[in-house]
C-alpha cells in the first residue's frame, strides 16, 4: 500500500465518521464537530490527489485548493457555532428535536 493510497483511504474513513455524526447525532456542536471532520477527510483525499510519483513535483492545484478548503472551515464553523449558540439562546437546549419528541 503506497502513502497517497493510506492518504485516500484515510479520508475516507474520516469522511464517513463525520458523514455518520453529521446525521445520527442531535447535539449541535457534534453536528460541527463532524461536519469539521468531514473537510478534514475531503482534504486528505485531495492531498493524495496531489501526489505523483517518487520523482515527481507534487500537483501544486490540490495543495492551492486545500488552503483555500481550509479557510473555508474555518468560516463556516464559526457561522455554525454562532448559529448553534442563538438556538441555544432561543430554544434553551443545544440539541435538535426528533420528530417524536416534545418540545418542553
């Protein structure tokens, strides 16, 4: 197995995670967590996009897109923690209702 290989799979895995969390959990600041972890796995698939070869220079276009990818979260966590913050300021509670359950 080749390091950019690792580096795919990786992302992968952590793009699953976060997939997993994003829609099972109820809890606000899970739900950023996760969607934090899913960039975070689109980054190392593109990081071994990237790669060439044991010669080559590295794709310069994957690196460029994961700074800007990178800045990009960072913007939007702050979005969705100071959205999750008015929820909670409104709503009393930092999670989201399930269908089935009562709003108290």
């Amino acid at each position: 197995m080749t390091i950019p290989l690792l580096y795919a799979a990786g992302g992968l895995l952590l793009f699953f995670l976060g997939a997993h969390g994003l829609f099972v959990r109820p809890h606000l600041l899970r739900k950023v967590l996760a969607a934090n972890l899913m960039g975070s796995g689109v980054f190392m698939v593109f990081i071994a996009l990237a790669a060439r070869g044991p010669e080559g220079v590295p794709d310069p276009v994957p690196q460029a897109m994961v700074l800007t990818g990178i800045v990009v979260a960072v913007s939007f966590t702050a979005l969705a923690l100071a959205l999750a913050v008015r929820i909670a300021e409104a709503s009393g509670r930092a999670r989201l209702t399930e269908p089935g359950e009562e709003d108290v």
